[in-house]
C-alpha cells in the first residue's frame, strides 16, 4: 500500500510539472503572435502613402511641408488615409478637379494626396522627391499607375510592359533601382517664398494588359521622400 501512495504522488507531481509547461509553452506562443502581429501592423498597416523629409534639417534649411494652407505647420513625416482595397479603373474616370483638394481625398478605387512644399529661405532652394516601392505581392505593381502633379505639370508613371520593359502608352517608365527606387524626379531653382503643390495619384490601371486576374489580391506598399539637395555628395547619391 506504501509503495502505492509513493507512485500515485510521483504522478500527481509530474502532472503538476507537466501542466506548468504547457502553460509557460500556451504563454510563449502568445506573447510571440503578439509580436509577430505588432512587427506586421507596423510594416503593413502605416496608412496607403507616407510622405517624409529625408531629414529634419530640412525643417530649419527653409524648406517647409505641409498639407493645409490653413495650417503652414512644418511638418517632418504626411501620411495619407488608409485604402483597403482598390479594383481597376481607367484614367479616363478621375475627376478633373482632383488637384484643387488638399490632404487626402481618396475616391472610389484610387489614392489621391495633395501636399505643399515651401521655400521660407531667403535663398534658391534645389531638392528631389522619391518615390520607393517597399513591399509587393501577387505583382501587383505590373497595372500600377502613380500620376504626380508638380504645380500645374503632369507626369504619369508605370511600370514597363511585360514583353520588352518598354514604356506603356502615355507613361514614363518607373525606375529599377536596387534600392526599390522607381520614381526620382528633381525640383530645381525654387525662388524665396515660392510654394509647389504637389498631388499623387495612385491606382490600377484596368487598360494596361497586365491589368489580369493574377494579381487579384495583391499588395503594393509606397512612400515618398524629399532631400535638399545641399551637397555634391547628396546629388551624385540620389542620381
């Protein structure tokens, strides 16, 4: 009978140690989809479009950001509102006032953000405006089309074709740097006082032939950055 008691608390106390473990193991698992789920909220879920001063002493060199008139606050990092699903559409069906908003003013299947750049120097100011791919899935980037509007000049941006990486139709070809550069463009000779408005477009472009159902629930992730250019390191870096 001893010897019977012995076993049956040596297996009490193993199923005691037993359920710590799968409680600490329950506990680990959990706090590590916790993790995982932070590290892809910040990845994947920081607004559609970021814009952002390449560094905050373009704050104090004169070059200013903003995105009201109403409020010329100097502002380090623009983000725009959130899209969670676009579905192709012609370029033919954005509005034709689509420069005349100001922020965010997202439409039915594509991402419109307008935002304002001034010169508060006394001096000529230089700078560039990038735009980077950060992520993409399913390809979703082949029917791209991102459309900036510098003041009153327009450019319309994409993706090479498929057969030959030519341009398509009306675009200009987005780069391939190693960097996810596709866009580099440069603003020069900006007098004192001058303001540029300046308004991105993105959407999916059901006319381009890669427009196919193979990139359905795909995901492209982009933002925008603006350097001074101040020296001849930053411009031969950026070119």
């Amino acid at each position: 009978m001893a010897n019977s008691v012995v076993v049956k608390a040596d297996r009490v106390r193993g199923w005691k140690k037993l359920g710590k473990f799968v409680k600490l193991a329950i506990f680990l698992l959990l706090l590590l989809l916790i993790i995982i789920y932070i590290v892809l909220k910040v990845l994947f879920n920081d607004g559609s479009f970021i814009v952002s001063l390449s560094d905050n002493k373009m704050l104090y060199s004169g070059l200013s950001m903003y995105e009201s008139l109403n409020d010329p606050t100097p502002k380090r990092k623009l983000k725009a509102d959130d899209v969670q699903f676009l579905d192709n559409i012609s370029i033919k069906w954005l509005p034709d006032d689509i420069t005349e908003h100001e922020g965010s003013h997202n439409g039915k299947n594509y991402i419109a953000y307008s935002f304002y750049v001034e010169n508060t120097s006394n001096t000529v100011k230089n700078y560039w405006y990038k735009i980077v791919m950060d992520d993409v899935i399913l390809n979703a980037d082949e029917a791209l089309r991102i459309m900036i509007y510098l003041n009153n000049d327009r450019t319309v941006y994409a993706k090479g074709n498929s057969i030959d990486r030519e341009p398509e139709p009306d675009t200009t070809k987005f780069r391939d740097d190693k960097d996810g550069t596709i866009i580099l463009e440069p603003r020069r000779d900006m007098q004192p006082k001058d303001l540029d408005k300046i308004t991105v477009v993105i959407w999916i472009e059901g006319d381009d032939p890669e427009c196919i159902n193979a990139i359905i629930g795909g995901h492209a992730r982009l933002h925008m950055t603006l350097t001074e250019e101040n020296t001849e390191d930053t411009i031969k870096e950026l070119e």
